[in-house]
C-alpha cells in the first residue's frame, strides 16, 4: 500500500497532517502529483467551523497545481494525452446546466469531499487545464479559487471594460488583488482601497491610480471627490461600507460583492439606488466555462498572481496562522 501525507481537519479548529492511501484510479480518471495547493479564507472558515456541512477528517484545499503522472490501466486517447502534462485543478464540482447560477448539488473540493492539500489526487480529466507556461508552480496553484471568483465578478456581472472607473475595496485579498489585474489589464482606471498603506503602496506600483485607507473618517467622500464617481466597486466585505458604496456611484454603476465578512449593512439606501439605476450583484464563484476564460485571459495578459508566502506541507500550521493573521500581501501556498 503506497501512503502519502495530506492535511486533514481532524477537529474542530485542529489540523493534523496525517498519512492515507495513494488513491486509486477509476476509469476515465488519471493521477495527478500535486506540486503547490493554495491556502483560501474558505479554509480557515472550514477549520474555525464557519462553513455549511463540515466533515471531520477531511483533506482541505481547493486549489492546486502539479502534474499527470499515472492513467488508469485502461486509458483510453484522452485520457494518454495528459500523462506527464503540468496542470491547474478546476475545484468546481456539479455547477449543473444553468451558467447564471449554480446547482443544489454544487460544492468545492476541499469539503465535504477531500481537496488538494496531499501528495497525489485521482481526478477526472475534465477538471484539468494545463497550467500558464508563464506561471510556475506555486503561481498557478494560486490561479483557482480566488481566479475564478473575480474573473465572474469583473466580468460577467460588472462587465469591466477600458475606460471604466473601478474601484476594488480590500486589496488585500486574493481575490481582490485578482480582480484589480483583471480590470487593469483590460484598461479600467482602478482604484484601491485597504486598511494598510503597504498594500495601497503595492496597489499603485502595480497600476493603481490612488489608494483610499478606510480606516479614514470621510475616505469615500473623497473617493467621489477625486474620481466624480465610480462605474463599478467589486467588493468582499459587506457591513457597513456597502451604504457608503452607494453613495460614491455614477448613474448606472454596478455594486459587485462576492462575500459579507464584515456583515450585513445596517441599512440601504433605495430611494439613491432606484434613482440613480444602481444594480447591486451578489456573485460567487463561476461555471466551467468561466474557468477556461480565466484561465486564458491570465495567458493573453501574462498576468502573475501576488504570492505572500510559501511553506512544506509540514509547516502548515504556520500557514495557516499567517492566513489567520490577515497581514499577508498575496496568496499563502504549500508546497510538497
């Protein structure tokens, strides 16, 4: 019997790397030896016990990359063709027929089926893309999860275009930081706002026309000072600043968030929203199709995700606590 390691959540608040069985192969399936997994919020609200239908002694981790390295005995063409192939997972599991929303049956791997956090994976082909030549390892495991949110929420549901004034709130994020390049690149003038002046700094040497630090009494009044309004904010905390984001709208403009960590707003202004055409759009993560987009608009523009920190797998905790800390500028990753 082959083992390999993977980090389980063996209780509440408790990872553990433990040791399992290599997996086996059914058909139509091929192994892949995981290189890098990417460390997401998602996995510390699993580990905190945040998350619907948590599992005990899981492998967590949504996303990773590596390579092909076994088919089943009985591969057929397609399968053959992606032995020895570097690849990026696609984390989607049953999204179903309707590309606007997804399915009841839809989840993510990494809970309540085993992620990407172990040495090897056994995953049909259809969740295999081939990872950016221009990307290495750790960089492309961080393309997944936070890749695919932003890419729907800039441009299926904000429909970013050049020219258009964005502004990306938390830019600290993963998924934030991915949106900001994916508006930049297509000629959005984008703004940032963040609690730290590092990463509004970082923010502007990356293309960033200004930073606001929300910390600041009064920061979004100066925000419509500055830019007269704004067509688009894409947005992941929620609470309280979601009021404020309506007041700093142009007519038409599009309030785009894809999580509520700082809570629900205490109040919205309708008669501002209703007036001014204001679309508020919740967003999650994204079909099959959008992933494929992603992932070649991060080939057409080159793009190379902000990496925060990298560890072994036997280091996870330390990983983790960084993550739990929220200081880091870039996507955490494992490498085994």
């Amino acid at each position: 019997m082959e083992i390999m390691k993977a980090v389980m959540l063996t209780a509440p608040d408790t990872l553990t790397l433990k040791t399992m069985e290599k997996p086996r192969l059914e058909k139509g399936q091929v192994l892949v030896r995981v290189e890098a997994a990417s460390l997401n919020r998602r996995d510390q609200w699993i580990k905190e016990g945040k998350y619907p239908n948590i599992q005990m002694n899981k492998v967590l981790g949504s996303d990773a990359a590596g390579t092909v390295v076994e088919l089943h005995e009985n591969a057929g063409p397609e399968e053959r063709k992606w032995l020895h192939k570097k690849v990026v997972i696609n984390p989607n599991i049953n999204w179903g027929a309707d590309p606007s929303v997804q399915s009841l049956a839809y989840t993510i791997l990494g809970m309540p089926s085993d992620g990407t956090m172990r040495r090897y994976m056994a995953l049909d082909i259809d969740r295999l893309f081939e990872k950016p030549l221009h990307l290495d390892s750790v960089q492309a495991a961080a393309l997944p999860l936070a890749g695919l949110t932003a890419y729907r929420a800039v441009f299926r549901h904000a429909q970013v275009k050049n020219g258009d004034k964005v502004l990306i709130s938390g830019f600290g994020g993963g998924v934030a930081q991915f949106a900001f390049q994916m508006a930049h690149a297509v000629g959005a003038r984008v703004y940032v706002s963040s609690g730290s002046e590092d990463k509004i700094g970082k923010a502007k040497s990356m293309g960033a026309i200004e930073g606001f630090d929300y910390r600041e009494k009064g920061w979004q009044k100066k925000a419509k000072e500055i830019t007269d309004g704004f067509d688009v904010v894409i947005d992941s905390a929620g609470g309280n600043q979601l009021s404020g984001f309506i007041k700093i709208m142009r007519p038409g403009g599009k309030i785009v968030f894809y999580g509520a960590t700082n809570g629900l707003p205490p109040g919205i202004d309708l008669y501002r929203m209703f007036w001014n055409q204001i679309t508020l759009q919740g967003s999650t993560m994204g079909n099959d199709q959008e992933f494929e987009a992603m992932v070649r608009f991060i080939i057409e523009h080159r793009i190379v995700p902000l990496i925060g920190g990298v560890w072994p797998v036997e280091e996870v905790q330390q990983a983790f606590d960084t993550l739990a800390e929220g200081r880091s500028m870039g996507k955490l990753i494992l490498y085994f």
